[in-house]
C-alpha cells in the first residue's frame, strides 16, 4: 500500500513538467477562459475594440480579474506583441493597483445596497473629458445587476453614444439581470467555473504552493479562480471557515446542553455589535458542509468543497440515512430565508441545532 503512494507520488513529481506546458497555455497570466482571452485579444490586435463589454458569470470566476487585464492590454505602453500587456510599464502598474486616472471603477457604496443614479451620471462626466494619459479612458462598472432602473437607464446614453476613446467594461452575474437595452449593446462574454481537477496544477504554479494547498483552494472555490484567488490573499478568512466547521463537528457530537450554550454565545456576539453577516456566513458554510455530507452518502461524483473536513464528512455520511441529511440541508435553508426575515438570531440557531442528530465521531474535532 505504501509502495503504491510512494510510486504515485513520484509519478506526480515526474509529470511536473506538464504543470508548465499547462501553465504556458494560461492566457493573460489568468486561468482558464482561453476562449474568452482569445476574443478580447483579437478585437485588440484587429483594432476592433467595442464601446462595451458585458462579463457575466457566478461571483469568483474571474470577471473583474479578465476586465483589468484587457483593460492593461488596451493601455500597455510597450506590449511585448499586439494584444498583449507588459505588466511592468506605467499603465500596467497603475491600473494594476487601481490608481490608474484614466481608470474608473464604479461600484455599489458601503453604505447602499445598490448603484445609483448620481454614480452614474458622476461616471459620465468623466468619460465626457479625453483620456489623461492613456489610450483609452475606461469605466469598470462591478455588478452592475445591482444598479437600480434609474442608474441603469441612464447609462444608456453613454451606450449609444459613447464617446470616442472611451470603453466600458461592466460585471454581472447573469445578462438576463440587466435591462435588455444595456446588454443588447454590449458583448457579452459569459464565463463559467472551471473543472475543479483542471484547476489545481495551474493554481500551484501560479500561486507557488504545496499541491495539498491548490487541491483544497481548487474545491473551496468551485472551480471560481477569483474566489480562489481571495481566499488565499485572505488565509484568516479560509481559517475561519475552518473554525466554523471544526464547531460543527464538535456540536454534532455534543447533546443539547452545548448546542444551546453556542446558539447564545453567537447570538450574544452580535449584540455587541458583530454584523448580521457573520451569522449569515456560519449557516452558509454549515450548509456547504451538509451538502458535502450528502455528495459523500449518495456515492456522487460532484466534486466535495470542504476536502480537509473529508474524514469527518465520511463519518457522518455514513451514519446517518440520505433523508436525515437532506432534512439538515432544508433546514438551514429556511433559516437563511428567515435571517432575511430578521427573525431573532439566537432561536433560529437554536431551531438548526435541535434538529441535528448527535453523531460520535472516532476522530476527534
Ligand atoms: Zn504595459
């Protein structure tokens, strides 16, 4: 048995090499969405740029990311070839940091809940003044599904009349949540996770890590490089995310009496102050743990999020019935429907924690 790993382990370290035929493949320095590289980079070397681009896709798959590449390859000083950024020249760098003045980014206000009109019109009266420095003056509008009717409606003169030298780039999470007068002039590019096993080799190489560390990154974020790319310029959140799931280990081994000490220690955290969020995040990260759970019990092939946790998942997959691990999946489901509801925190935790079955599990959390 040891034998076999060993040799499956020196096959892997031979076959290192097609980690950099792969990674000379990666367009752009992003991974994946080749396709998406090859249009945008042909409307450069054609110059056939559009006035605006829709990138569409789930959160994470490298939207923004594809945007200010492109947005570098238009304005790169010297490009090493038609269609291409240097990455090094002033332009790369300052859009690169977002410091860039000919670059706008347009986003919803920490203090909203959407975009709104007057961020739009403030937006056009920049795009009205010729570009500072660079090629193109260009406006990264971010979710851009969250700009209210009224924002949106009013981009649309900039759409049909845009002025020369001037380029939008707007994000969304689906086409279909934008008016069709905004996407009707725009090309769209809808991007799609990657394959979770495809991601992991690149993402070692890209982000120089163990092969553990990209395979647990690789499902973490679905297959959504952004996400993945967050996480690991955030490894307090990753370890947070760790924490929540080694508590719900120890909670579903543990009889009422913890449980309900837990719902009022995390309900007490947010009256002094902690945000609504935190809870929101715990019940989602439970969920994708449930979901994992299930995959496992079910004998499915989906690719599992939380791989660190498998053993434990394993353990639980196996003791408890299909049904009893879909009703935890419903469950936290309707308590995230009645967080929204500003239901009161610590019965809804309580509610979840009654539900769950206690399980003895032979590792301990
Ligand atoms: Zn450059």
């Amino acid at each position: 048995m040891i034998k076999i790993i060993v040799v499956s382990y020196t096959l892997f370290l031979l076959s290192t090499p097609a980690i950099s035929t792969t990674i000379s493949l990666m367009e752009w320095d992003l991974i994946g969405h080749d396709w998406a590289v090859n249009i945008l980079r042909k409307h450069i070397q054609q110059q056939n740029v559009r006035h605006a681009y829709l990138f569409s896709g789930p959160p994470g798959t490298g939207r923004r990311s594809l945007a200010l590449v492109f947005a570098r390859a238009v304005n790169c000083q010297q490009p090493p070839s038609p269609g291409e950024s240097c990455g090094t020249c002033r332009a790369c760098r300052l859009i690169s940091s977002g410091q860039h003045p000919d670059v706008s980014i347009l986003e919803v206000g920490s203090d909203s809940q959407e975009i709104k009109i007057e961020q739009v019109r403030e937006l056009q009266k920049n795009l009205n003044l010729s570009p500072y420095e660079a090629r193109y003056r260009i406006a990264l509008l971010l979710d851009f599904q969250r700009a209210n009717p009224n924002a949106q409606n009013a981009l649309l003169k900039t759409l049909e009349e845009a002025p020369p030298r001037v380029i939008l780039l707007m994000t969304a999470d689906a086409p279909e949540n934008l008016l069709p007068t905004i996407t009707s002039r725009c090309e769209i590019l809808r991007l799609r996770p990657l394959a979770v096993a495809e991601m992991v080799a690149p993402l070692q190489v890209k982000m120089n890590i163990e092969a553990e560390a990209a395979l647990e990154l690789a499902h973490l974020s679905g297959g959504r490089f952004g996400l993945a790319d967050h996480y690991h310029n955030q490894p307090e959140e990753q370890e947070q995310l760790h924490t929540w799931l080694q508590e719900l280990f120890e909670l579903l081994s543990q009889d009422l009496g913890p449980r309900m000490v837990y719902a009022e220690k995390i309900s007490e955290k947010r009256r002094k102050g902690e945000s609504r969020e935190s809870t929101r995040k715990i019940l989602e990260t439970w969920l994708l743990l449930w979901r994992d759970v299930l995959i496992l019990n079910s004998g499915s092939q989906m690719p599992l999020t939380f791989i660190p946790f498998k053993a434990w998942s394993n353990q639980v997959a196996n003791t408890l019935t299909f049904q009893q691990i879909a009703a935890q999946i419903h469950n936290l489901e309707d308590a995230l429907e009645q967080l929204d509801a500003n239901i009161n925190v610590r019965l809804l935790l309580e509610n979840v924690l009654l539900t769950w079955p206690q399980v003895n599990l032979s590792l301990h959390p």
